[in-house]
C-alpha cells in the first residue's frame, strides 16, 4: 500500500470487548495503525474511523455493540465521518446484516482477517464501498503479522498460540467464529516474546481457546512439538520475568505441563480450569468430553503439584434442561473446590449452536435467579480466601494506577490476585514484595516492603 494516500492525517478510536484475544488483536491493531501513521483518539465522534473489536459469546456483548451503532447516525448523516469498522467475532457471525442496517460500517472483517484490516481502513477513506473480510472457510487465515507496541498496559502483553477451537462445546459460538484449531510455529512466538521483552514487557501471557491442544495439529519437523515444550522454551528467554497462560480445558491437563510449571519459577502459579458444570448429565449434554470425577481428579493432580496455586474456574448455569439438582451438583462442586474466582454466566441461547436449538430452556428468571446464588456463595467463599491472605508476603508486579484513590498502584500478585498498594509512580512495572494488610472478595490491600 502506498502511504502517500492514507497516511498521516487521519484518526482512529478503538473499542474492545470480549476476551483477551480481542484485547491482544486490538493491541495489535493499534500499533499497525500507528505505524501507519494514523493518530489514536480517545472519541469515537471525534475520529476519521471508529474501531470496534467485537465479541459473541453471549447475547448481552452483542447488543451493547449494536446500540452503540445505532448512536452514529446523525453523525453520518450530517459529516459523513466516522466511519466504522466492525471486527471480531460478532462482524464474523452478523457483519452482512449490520452492513445493511448502518451503512456507515465501512469495513467488516472477521477475527481471522486481522492482517487485512489496515489496509482496508486506510483504502475505505477512499469511497463508499463496504470492503467484507469473512471466512468462507474457517481454515483461512490472515494474521497481522505486527507486535502489539502500543499496548492498553506498558508491562504486559499477550501473545496468541493458537487460532480457533475444535471443541464444539454444545453452547458456544466460538468454533462458529474463531474458525478452526491451528497452532502458530514456535519461533513465532519466542521471536514476538523476545521482541516484547526489548519493548520493557515484564509478564506475557499465551492465548489460546485451549492451551493444552496446542501443537497437536503439528506435523513434519514439528511433531510431537506440544504445550509443555512451548512453555519450557519461553520461559527460559532471558529477561522474562512472569510467563502465564489461558485458557486450559481439564480433558488435557497433562503432567509434563506441571513439571515445566514446577521447575520454572518465572511462570506463574495460576491457572484457569473452566468447569462450566458439576452434574455429569450436563458436562455429557455440553460435549465437554470429560466427568466431574475426571475434574475433581485433574484438581487434585494440579493442587498437589503446585502448592500455593491460585485456580480460577468458569461456570454456566440454566443451561438448557438443568435441574435444581444439576444445578445443586455445580453448586456443591465451588464448595468443595473452593476456587479463588469464578467468571460466572447465565447460559445464553447463540443461534446455530446445538444447545440453543433445544426446547427444554430454562427459563430467564430461573436463571438469573441460580447465578446470584452462586455468586453470593463465590462471593464469601473469596471472602475467606483473600481474608486468609492477611498477614503474608506477596510479589506483586504493580502494573498501573488504581482506578481510584490518589497515590494507588495497582498490581497483580503471582496467583493472579489483584493488590492496592500505596506506592509512588516511578515503580510501576515492578515487582516488589508487599505485606498483605487488608481484603474483600475481589481484592487485597498491601503495603510495600
Ligand atoms: N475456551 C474456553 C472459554 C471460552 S468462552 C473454555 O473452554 O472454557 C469463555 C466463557 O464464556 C466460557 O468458559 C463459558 O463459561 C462462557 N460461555 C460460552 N458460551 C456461553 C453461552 N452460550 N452462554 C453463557 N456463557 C457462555
Ligand atoms: Fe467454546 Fe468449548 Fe471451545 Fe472453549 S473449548 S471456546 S467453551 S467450544
Ligand atoms: Fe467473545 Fe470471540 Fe472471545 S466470542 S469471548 S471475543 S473468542
């Protein structure tokens, strides 16, 4: 592309939502954008382009997206500007119908279309030609091959292992969206962590749907490449200080990754096991391929490997035909696991998934009743996790200022857990060791030591 013609005078804001992946695609965005020579602006309605990196995975984040379009008409029609692009899953899933219900969303371009998209933002200033980068086959791929420089936090970046999910989980869109499994050769990923590094990144986290099938697609010179021997080599970049990973699926939690994980200091003693449920009838009806005795077995495993772990877990209840005595199973299960946090969500029917096709739907307030069940009980059980914390010492990379209170960093311990710590500027993007002094459910207070 010539910059001579898109270059230099032009604005862009940028919106994510979702998940990490969507944060690390719109790190990466923009930096293209800025090496580009485009300008970031903190407002949409003040910008050539509006950016919005979007995300399917329930009905609510798509309809957020879709009343934020809504609020661009009078803007189109009096200046023309801003135009919109539209990316991620929900310009994967819909991106056809919106185009024709806002015509101002000039570019639609799919989650594995990311390496187009500059350059169709910079040609759409051109004309009024909606440009569409969909999947016609969930194999194809083009990444923007970019290292996310200007990132939304200095001292951490993320960096994408794997493409897609083959999983099929009865209820999630993901497969739909994301496309198929495909893992990305190791030297990719060792160079961009280096590179990171060089760029003052203290803590990387690998991204994947599944981080555990990583390198089973492998073949040739890479076969037998898997997850453990990924982490083992990047964690050994010199210069890495924190190695984290998500998210991980129980059916493939294998031993060689604990080792790696207990030989290695520098990766963190944190790891998400999504449960999603603990009745056996539901985990069979969600195709995820293994029981909750199989779970409660890879917990133990894992607890006993890496005393000091900080195990965060996902769950979805109502999902279609639960009982009460389903629901008391996944009920029973956060008490006896006793999970430090749990992304709870209330089962969300997405058009073309096979659980949503079902009759037998809980019904809206059933379900929002049982998710204030669980999160009240997550709530006290958090509770008493953090409360238990008092009193320990802590390294806590403090990574920004605290949304709120003046002189307050804001900063991460090993186990994920995030500290307030009274701390001066200068030592954001460090670790320090901080004496836990205060708690609630979803945080700790610190003072440095
Ligand atoms: N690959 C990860 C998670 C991806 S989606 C895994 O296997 O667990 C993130 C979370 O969104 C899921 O863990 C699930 O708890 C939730 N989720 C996915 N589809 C959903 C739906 N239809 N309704 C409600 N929550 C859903
Ligand atoms: Fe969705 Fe299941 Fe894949 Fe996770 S593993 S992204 S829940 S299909
Ligand atoms: Fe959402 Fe897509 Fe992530 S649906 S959760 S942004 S993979």
């Amino acid at each position: 592309m010539s910059c001579d013609n898109f270059c230099g005078s032009y604005t862009f804001s940028i919106k994510v939502y979702g998940c990490q992946m969507n944060v690390c695609d719109g790190d990466r965005l923009r930096s293209a954008m800025n090496s580009l020579g485009w300008r970031e602006s903190p407002d949409p309605a003040d910008s050539d382009v509006a950016i919005f990196v979007t995300c399917s995975i329930r009905d609510k984040a798509e309809q957020k997206v879709i009343s934020e379009l809504g609020r661009f008409r009078p803007l189109w029609e009096k200046n023309r500007r801003p135009r919109i692009a539209l990316l991620g899953c929900m310009a994967q899933r819909t991106g056809e119908s919106i185009a024709r219900k806002f015509p101002w969303v000039q570019v639609i371009a799919g989650p594995r279309h990311l390496g187009v998209v500059p350059e169709a933002i910079a040609s759409s200033m051109t004309d009024d030609r909606v440009r569409f980068h969909l999947d016609s086959d969930p194999r194809e791929l083009e990444d923007l091959e970019c290292l996310p420089q200007t990132r939304g936090n200095r001292h951490k970046a993320y960096v994408t292992i794997a493409h897609g999910c083959d999983q099929f989980c009865s209820y999630c869109i993901v497969p739909y969206v994301r496309g198929r499994f495909r893992s990305r050769a190791p030297e990719g990923i060792t160079d961009e962590i280096g590179r990171l590094i060089e760029d003052g990144v203290v803590e990387i986290t690998l991204l994947g749907q599944n981080v555990n099938s990583y390198g089973l697609d492998f073949e040739g010179r890479l076969r037998g490449y898997r997850f453990a021997r990924l982490l083992s080599d990047a964690a050994a970049i010199p210069g890495l200080k924190r190695l984290r990973f998500t998210t991980s699926h129980p059916i493939d939690f294998s031993d060689d990754i604990l080792d790696v994980m207990s030989r290695r200091p520098n990766i963190c003693p944190s790891i998400n096991l999504p449960v999603q449920s603990g009745s056996d009838r539901v985990l069979r009806e969600m195709n995820r391929k293994y029981t909750r005795g199989d779970y409660l077995g890879a917990v133990e495993k894992i607890r006993s490997a890496l005393p000091g772990l900080g195990l965060t877990t996902d769950l979805i209840v109502g999902f279609p035909g639960e009982t009460e005595e389903d629901f008391l199973d996944s009920v029973s299960l956060l008490e006896r696991v006793r999970f430090d946090l749990v992304h709870s969500a209330a089962y969300s029917p997405r058009e073309g998934t096979p659980a949503a096709a079902r009759r037998d739907q809980v019904p809206a307030g059933e379900r929002a009743r049982r998710l204030a069940a669980i999160n009240g009980l997550q709530s006290d059980i958090s509770r008493q996790i953090n409360k238990s914390l008092e009193g320990e010492t802590c390294h806590v990379l403090l990574d920004e200022a605290a949304p709120r209170g003046e002189g307050l960093l804001q900063g991460r311990t090993e186990t994920d857990k995030v500290v307030l710590v009274r701390a001066p500027n200068e030592m954001t993007g460090t670790i320090r060791p901080v004496l836990i002094t205060g708690s609630s459910p979803w945080c700790l207070e610190g003072r440095l030591l």
